[in-house]
C-alpha cells in the first residue's frame, strides 16, 4: 500500500517545522508555507513522516493512502449513482 503525504493549504499557517523533519519530501516556498514532492513515501521515511504529521501545530498535514483514496472516491460515486436513480 503507497503513502503519500498532503497539506490542507487552508488549515496551514507556515509553521515549517514538516519541512524541517522530512526535508526529504517537503520544501518550503518562498512564504514559508509547504510544497510537498507528492511521490510515494519509501518505508524508510514513513516513521519521519508519522512523526510530521503528529508535530504540525495547525493539523495541516496527513498521510494518505492510495488504497483508501481510491476506496472513498468509489463508495462516494456509489452513493451519488444511487441518488441520481432514486434508490438513496
């Protein structure tokens, strides 16, 4: 199962300290605010990245899982298919 890491833009308030913990998949832009490299977090950075994630101050930053994703994403086009038939 592939990991990604992702930032809520509106929840963020440019702390930096994600970029400063995994500086190997965040950069900070010229704001202070993350930019996230959006490649599948390798099993040797996934505890770095647990750890960002517990440590961001404005909750700002999750870990995703493609597996779950796409699962939401066809549960959700389920319940809309549904609603558009009239079976809800």
């Amino acid at each position: 199962m592939s990991q990604q890491l992702r930032v809520d833009p509106t929840a963020c308030t440019g702390h930096g300290l994600c970029a400063e913990l995994l500086p190997e998949h965040i950069a900070l832009d010229e704001w202070g605010y993350p930019v996230i490299d959006g490649q599948p977090l390798p099993a040797a950075t996934r505890r770095q990245a647990r750890q960002a994630v517990t440590a961001c101050p404005a909750l700002a930053l999750a870990l995703t899982s493609e597996a779950g994703r796409d699962s939401a994403a066809s549960a959700v086009g389920a319940a809309v298919q549904r609603k558009l038939r009239g079976n809800a």
